[in-house]
C-alpha cells in the first residue's frame, strides 16, 4: 500500500490541506495519506504553535471518517525536535508492509537541502510536489523519484487565517471545515497573536 505522508504543524488545519489529501488519493497517486501533525518543525520557532493536542484534535475534525485521509499524531512520540528523515525511518519500522511517499509544498522543496540528511530521505522515498504562491519549480529539472503535481491552488495558509481570527472581526471561518472552525471558537483560539 502506498501511503503519502504529509507532514506540518496544521496550525490550524485548512481546507486547502484537505483538498490536496483528497486530490492525490482521488488522482491514485497514493493509497492513503496521512496528516502527520508534527509536534515541532525544527525550521520554525515552537512559540508560533497551538499546543500539541488540540492541533491534533482540530485535524481529527477537519478529517473525519473521509476515505483514505487519516490523521496521525506519530511524530509526537519519536525525540523531539523531529526530523523528517528519523520520523520516515520509524514509519519503515513500524509499517514494513507500506510504501512511504512525502508530500512537500514547492516552498519546501526549495528548502529541501537544508533538510537534515535530505539525500537519505530521497535514498528511501519517492516525493510529490504540489504548487505554492510565488515559488516556481522546473518539472524538468527534478531528480528521479520526484514528481511534481498539478493540484488544484488554494490560495489559503494557516498564518493568514490565525491572523484573520485575531484581527479582522468579520471572519467567520472561510477556510476552515465548519467542525474545525466551530471548535476554533468554543475554545477561543488564537484570538491573541503570539509573540
């Protein structure tokens, strides 16, 4: 079985992340996929993030029973911070019997040699790219076992939705599944910006 890892923060969790899950499994470029809620990007700074558990539990609303999508809190009991290449090398582990495949952002991919030990990731899995604002990726180009994908673009990020909670008092959950957004406000997440 192949099953496509994709990983992030989900910070929160939109529905452009849901549609490029169901996008790749409809297009049988995958069997499954799996938001794998990461505990902390070692790219990015822990102060930005919600706490582990509610991330986690606003993707499980935002999935649901929807085919082949699954969330997956893996990477919360591995060492922390977590990188990619050990939480790929557990996943092997644990789940001999699956194909790993990585699902990257192309604003991920031209970061990806800064990526710890980036080439034994590619050693072991096939990646996919899909499209991101204002970071072009040349098909062409691309080494063996990279493949770039046309999804469908939404232009939607989880840094402009915390910050239209915040700030803009008529934002009422564009973005978000209604589980995930009605959650949102019962707990009253990120109403305050962090600093």
């Amino acid at each position: 079985m192949t099953t496509a890892i994709y990983g992030g923060s989900f910070n929160p969790i939109h529905l452009g992340h849901i549609t490029l899950g169901r996008w790749l499994v409809s297009h049988h470029l995958v069997d499954e996929l799996w938001f794998l809620v990461s505990p902390q990007n070692p790219l990015k700074p822990a102060a930005d993030l919600l706490d582990d558990q509610a991330r986690l539990l606003l993707a499980q609303r935002a999935i649901g029973k929807k085919k082949n999508l699954r969330v997956s809190d893996f990477e919360f009991h591995l060492p922390r911070p977590s990188f990619m290449v050990h939480t790929l090398e557990q996943l092997r582990s644990a789940y001999p019997e699956r194909e790993f495949v990585l699902v990257i952002g192309a604003d991920n991919w031209q970061r990806f040699p800064q990526w710890y030990q980036a080439e034994e990731i590619m050693r072991h899995h096939r990646l996919i790219i899909y499209p991101r604002p204002g970071y072009s990726v040349d098909a062409d180009a691309l080494p063996d076992g990279v493949t770039l994908v046309k999804t469908p673009f939404l232009d939607i990020s989880s840094t402009q939705i915390r910050d239209a909670i915040a700030h803009d008092p008529n934002y009422h959950g564009q973005g978000l599944a209604p589980a995930v957004w009605k959650e949102v406000k019962a707990r009253g997440y990120y109403l305050k910006t962090f600093s």
